[in-house]
C-alpha cells in the first residue's frame, strides 16, 4: 500500500475512533460479566498504598520479591524472629496473593516464635498475632479455601493450649473484616467464651463451602475435621461440667458425620476417587460409632427417667437425629449435670 | 611507582567528579527519606524489638543500596569511556592501563562510601532520637583458650571436639572453660552463657546448673549466681529466684544475639587471676534433661566494644568489602560488555553470593544432574559468601564489629576482588580502544 502519510495517518484516527466507539458501547456492557470477582475484591481489600507499591516495582517486583524471601528466610534461621516477621509482613504486600505467604507468616508467629520466647503472655501475643495474620490474608484471598483451612487448624491444634485467653476474646470485631464475604451462608459465631473448637469448626465449614465453589482441589479430610472439632469441643464441655450441653453438640457432631457419610455416597467437588472415598467411609466406621455410643451412655446417665434415657439412647444408636432432638427440646426431662458423667480417660 | 599512584588517584578522582555529575547524589536523598519514612514505620512487639529492627533495617538498606550503587556507577562509567569513545583522550596519556582498572575501581569504592558514612550516620542519629531506651552497649566477647570435661568424681579429661554433651542419670558431670588474657584492670566482668538443652519430658525444658569460677587451680572455686540483668535463667521454674547458678533454658546454636540468648552472671575482678585467667566450670545438677556446650560460643566473657555509631562504621567498612568485590566482576563485564550484560552479570553474582549456602546444599543434595554439579562446584569458586560475617544480625545482637573482623573481610573479599580486576586488567590490555 503506497499511501501518502497524511491519508495513512487519517485512516489510523478513524480505525481508533472506531475502536472507541465499539468499546464505549458494546465492550462495556459485557465487562462486569468478564470481570472475575475476586479481581474486584481482592483490589477492593488492599490499601491504595499496597497497590502502587505494587504496581510500580514493575519487573523489578520478582527481584525485590527474591531478595525479601532470602533475607526473611536467613532471618528466621539466624533466629533474628523480629526481623523475619517484619520481611514476611513485607512480602505479605508485595505478594498478596501468594497464600503461602500467609500461611507462613502466622505458623512462623504463632509456632516458632511463640515456642521460644519464655513469658506465656508472649506465648499467647505471637499466637494471636499468628492468627490475625492469616486473617489478613483471609481478608485479601476471600477465595483461599487454604487460608481458611490453615486458620481452623490453628485453633484446632494450637487453641487448646490457649483456651481461656481464647474464650476471654471477643472474637466477632477481629474476624468480621475477613468473612463478611461469606456472612449470607454460614453465620459468624456470636456470642462470647467461644472455644477454639467452636471457631474452628466454623472455618472448617467455611473452608469446605469455599473449595465447594471454587472448585479447589481440597484434601478431603477437612469435612472430617468439621466432625471432629464439634466432638472435641463437647469433651471439652463435658469435663467442664455442662454435661447437656455436651450432649447438645454430640448430636451435631453426629449430624456432621452423616452429612459426611452423604457426601461420600454421592461425592462432588475435588476428590482422588475411591481412595478419598474409602478413607472417609474408614474414618466414619471408627469415629461415628464411638460418637453413638458416648451419646447412648450420656443420654441414659442424664435424662431425669430412665425410658427417656432409653428412647434417646436408641434414637442415638439407629442414627434418628429428629427424634434426639425432639427428646432434648423437653429440657424438663433432663438433668443439666451429673457428677458421674466427666470424661474419666482420653478415649472413652 | 610514585607516577603509577598518582594516576590511579587521578583516575579515582575523575570517577568521583563523573559520579557527582552524574547526580546520583538525588538517588542517595531518595533512600535517605525512604530509611527515615521506614525506621519510623517500624513495628515490633516491644522496644528492644524495636530497636534492633531499627539497626537491621538500617544495615540492610545500606548493603542493598550499596550493591546497586556499585554494579550501577561502574558499569555506567567504563561503557561510557568505551561507546563514546572518552578513552580516545584517556590512553594517549602515560595512563598505565593497571592504573585506570584500579582508579576506576578506587574511585567507585570512595564514592560508596561517602554514601556509606552518610547513611550511617543519619541511621544512628534517627536511632538515637527515636529509641525508647538507651542504646544497648556494644559488646566484644572473649573467647576461651581451652576446655576440659570434669566427671562425677572431679576427674577432669581434655576435650578435642567443638561439642559436648552432658547426659546420664547422675548429677555432676561438668564442663570446664579455661580463660586467659583476661583484662584485670576493668573491674567486675560479664559472664555470658548459654547451651542447647534435650529433654524427653516437656516439664524438664529448664535445668538447673551450677556455676563456679577460680582464678587458678590451686583457687578456691566461688559459686556464681545468675544475674537480675540476665534475660533468663534467675528463676526457677516455681518463679522463685535462684540461690545459686542459673535455670538454663534451650538456646540452638543460631541464638546469638548477646542480648537476648545468654544467661549474664557477674565475674568479680577477685575471680581473675593477675595473669588474666579464669577458670569456669558449669555443672549439669538436673538427671532429667541433657546439656549440650560449644567450646568457643557458650561461654563468653563480654568486654567493652567501643560505641554503637563506631560499630555501625566498621559494619560498613565490612559492606564496602562486599561491595569491592561486586565492583570488580561489574568492571570485568563492563570491559567487554554494554551496561545491561553487566548490571545483570552484577546481579547474578550479588544474588549467588547471598545464596551460596543453598547452593552448596543444592550440589550436596545428590538430586541435580551431574552436569549441573559440577557447574555450581565451579561457581563456588567464584563466587564468595555474603553471609559469612552477618553484620547486620552482629550488631542488632548487640556485638561489637572488632578491626580483625574488618580486616579479614577485606582480607576475603579482597582476595576476589583482586582476581576479578586482574582479569579486567587484561581484557582491557587486549582491547582495542
């Protein structure tokens, strides 16, 4: 083509006005819906601040990244832990959207750090600082059913130790910011002296709804582990003494078992196959028949006459969660407490 | 020789003015209000945290800037002389070709470190002015000269290894510290110890130990009591305070903050012999954990280091060793290379030297091909350890940067540095300018 530049030129205009008038009109329109939603909320959570620096390291950000990793990673071998922390909070806004980083940052706080300093008051502060690092990485990777899933276990695991600083805590203001996300299908736990289980129970539950519908490849022990915080956390009142209340949250516990048990008949989301399927059905034989027959016992030893105690025990054992709950609804058939009824060895 | 240093110098002082002209004084401002803007935006949980994050923070920017500043200033001055044909009026002077590698090289040097001694200052100044508690004293420490172990009947047996470990089901069993050259004219002295400790049950994480110290042999050994200035050890586990010796807790041997790690007992000046000697025996009285001590790192004597703004020099004369090293092999490249060949040849180098360590872990690891060994096991070569010194870690913990240190650094470092501008030397000789 052996046009005059002028002509040249003038057709380059009327090709970008064309281009501009097409993406005012038609290429608008369609945008939200070819706009993935996580882009939109994960920008919304940073800072403007975090983004520039962000944005404007440009193809240095790789470099600046590596060298924050060496050095944080030195750090922490050379037991520099303020350091260590400072860099990973670093890279935590350099990378926002690496998970391990978060994941990192709270095991390293509320683990290592926390296992060597002496007072147990700054035991409890690292941990916590632990947790709320992995909520801030929640917060910023509303999709991470991984962060989700490493901040239940931090309860389940770490929580016990810590269980009446936890249950002192008003723990609605510190983790509203991250799960407000997910408040329309599974309510945050209100309510004060929430245990570690109770809060890991519910970032379990998050953690599964999460990979559910992000199609993450999710090991699938963690909709075991929604079972067994809620049996942990009715031992836990149980040898506290508030024996009804423990056999409250048996029953939910075993509601959890069979609602695992359905998944496992009918399987969805990320699973290896009938591997998956056969350790879920092995952990549910050794875990489930246990739950009936604590319910059984308790049951018997709490109800006030001994056919109530007798048509729980069998609605427990045949797996009859309505007529459990039915039975419990009439709170003047049953004793609170029984001093007989403590958890009197480990496994019972 | 008189003519030969005279050029270097003259060449060392056109770096220094091309430097300046170069503006790159802006740059330095930059970072200077991006440490200031970044010491007070530390956070740390409490304030001798912070203070140390503060001495990181500061050491830390000035060896990165220092890095870039060094393959940056030097790459842009030898392609410049080269591409724009500046060396056509260079080198029909009686400029000795050594002359101009090492005045080049001197010169970028002496511009880092006017860098250097700037930010140093600033550092310590904002330091000072932002510190909630005295600066901490900066230490030096005095090693042992020998070790012994003692055995439950007092027998004692010399000790060939660097380790050793105190366990059994009987109490008694000690390690002894032979200390000489002792100051005696300084008074009471600062006994640092500290040591790894192994325990099956989770309830016998702290030991107690006794303590004792003689200035000789034929002395009579005076128990020590850990000190209330100690970070650990002057509680039993009940909380009450220690009658004698200390409550040892587990420190690894990556615990070496001065500070922080070691257990602190005061050595009276009657405990040092008038020879300088010492002798410290710690004994394990707990059979339910066992002790583990270092021959040259669990037992220290803590003498005078001199001042936190006097250290924080040395660490930086310790940085420009590092960096001379990166100015040689960023000056080779840039003697056949254009800029961007050579800031990443600065880079890779800067970065395998900060990852050496892994990169021996790597060729010992048995998982990479041969071939790749064998190139790593070459590069090694090459390439020095960054890491070997950790200024900045040394002086956050609170330990003073003595002159040996300074001078084997530039001993180290130097010994590539010279390699690498050998090399420049004669792929300048064979260049045709």
């Amino acid at each position: 083509m052996n046009l005059p530049p002028l002509k040249l030129a003038g057709m380059g205009l009327g090709l970008l006005i064309l281009a501009q008038i097409w993406a005012s009109f038609f290429v608008f329109d369609a945008r939200p819906q070819a706009q993935r939603q996580e882009q939109e909320s994960f920008f919304a959570e940073l800072p403007a601040g975090e983004i520039a620096g962000t944005l404007m390291l440009g193809g240095f950000r790789g470099m600046a990244i590596d060298f924050l990793w060496l050095r944080a990673i030195q750090a922490k071998n050379d037991a520099r832990y303020y350091e260590s922390v400072a860099l990973f909070d670093l890279i935590s806004r350099v990378q926002p959207r690496f998970e391990r980083v978060w994941e990192y940052m709270a095991w390293d706080m509320a683990y290592n750090i926390g296992h060597y300093v002496d007072q147990k008051d700054d035991k409890w502060s690292w941990y916590l600082a632990g947790l709320k690092a992995n909520l801030r990485g929640v917060q910023v990777n509303p999709s991470s059913e991984r962060l989700l899933r490493h901040l239940a276990w931090m309860f389940f695991h770490k929580g016990e130790t810590y269980m009446e600083r936890i249950e002192s805590v008003t723990w609605q203001p510190i983790i509203e910011a991250a799960v407000k996300t997910y408040q329309s299908e599974i309510a945050m736990p209100m309510g004060k002296q929430l245990s570690s289980f109770q809060l890991a129970e519910y970032f379990y539950r998050l953690s599964v709804l999460v990979a559910d519908r992000e199609e993450s490849r999710q090991p699938v022990f963690v909709r075991r582990m929604v079972a067994l915080a809620i049996d942990r956390d009715a031992n836990r009142v149980r040898n506290r003494g508030q024996h009804f209340l423990a056999l409250q949250r048996y029953v939910e516990a075993l509601q959890a078992w069979q609602d695992i048990i359905a998944w496992s008949q009918n399987p969805s989301g990320y699973h290896r196959g009938q591997l998956d399927i056969r350790l879920t059905d092995e952990s549910y034989q050794r875990n489930e028949g246990g739950l009936r027959r604590k319910m059984s016992n308790l049951g018997k030893l709490l109800a006030k006459e001994s056919k109530t105690g007798e048509a729980f025990a069998q609605a427990a054992m045949k797996r009859d969660i309505k007529t459990c709950h039915a039975l419990m609804a009439q709170s003047d058939l049953w004793n609170e407490h029984i001093e007989t009824a403590t958890i009197q060895w480990l496994d019972e | 020789m008189t003519h030969w240093w005279r050029a270097t110098w003259a060449m060392a002082s056109l770096s220094i003015c091309e430097i300046g002209r170069q503006k790159t004084w802006i740059v330095l401002l930059a970072v200077i209000a991006v440490m200031l803007v970044a010491l007070a935006s530390l956070q740390a949980v409490d304030a001798s945290a912070q203070l140390k994050l503060s001495v990181v923070t500061i050491s830390g920017s000035i060896n990165f800037i220092s890095t870039l500043f060094a393959i940056l200033l030097v790459a842009a001055t030898i392609t410049r002389d080269r591409e724009q044909l500046v060396s056509l009026t260079l080198f029909p002077k009686p400029l000795p070709m050594s002359a101009y590698v090492c005045g080049r090289w001197l010169g970028v040097q002496i511009a880092i470190a006017i860098g250097v001694l700037i930010l140093n200052t600033l550092g310590t100044l904002v330091v000072h002015l932002t510190a909630d508690h005295a600066i901490p004293e900066m230490r030096t420490v005095h090693k042992p000269v020998d070790w012994q172990r003692v055995d439950i009947f007092g027998e004692t047996s010399p000790l060939d290894t660097k380790r050793v470990t105190l366990t059994g089901t009987k109490k008694g069993g000690a390690i002894r510290w032979d200390l000489a050259k002792l100051p005696t004219n300084q008074g009471d002295l600062v006994l640092l110890l500290k040591g790894r400790l192994r325990a099956i049950d989770p309830a016998h994480y702290q030991s107690h130990i006794a303590v004792s110290a003689r200035p000789s042999e034929s002395a009579q050994q005076t128990l020590l009591v850990c000190s209330d200035e100690s970070p650990y050890g002057s509680f039993r586990p009940d909380g009450k305070p220690v009658e004698s010796g200390a409550t040892m807790k587990d420190k690894g041997d990556n615990h070496v903050d001065l500070n922080q790690d070691y257990m602190r007992f005061r050595l009276a000046q009657e405990l040092i012999s008038p020879e300088g000697t010492c002798i410290i025996t710690v004994t394990r009285n707990d059979i339910n954990s066992s002790l583990s001590f270092k021959k040259f790192d669990s037992c220290l004597i803590a003498l005078s280091g001199g001042g936190f703004f006097t250290n924080m020099q040395r660490g930086g004369c310790v940085v420009l060793a590092q960096v001379g090293y990166l100015t040689a092999i960023a000056l080779l490249c840039a003697c056949f290379s254009n800029i961007g060949v050579t800031l990443l040849a600065g880079l890779t180098a800067f970065f395998g030297a900060l990852t050496l360590s892994y990169i021996q872990d790597m060729t010992g690891s048995g998982k990479l091909p041969n071939f790749l060994v064998r190139f790593l096991e070459l590069m090694q070569f090459i390439i020095p350890d960054f890491n070997r010194y950790g200024v900045e870690g040394t002086l956050a913990g609170g330990q003073a940067v003595g002159w040996p240190i300074v001078m084997d650094a530039w001993f180290y470092y130097g010994t590539f540095s010279l390699s690498f501008l050998l090399i420049a030397w004669f792929v300048m000789l064979r260049r045709e300018l």
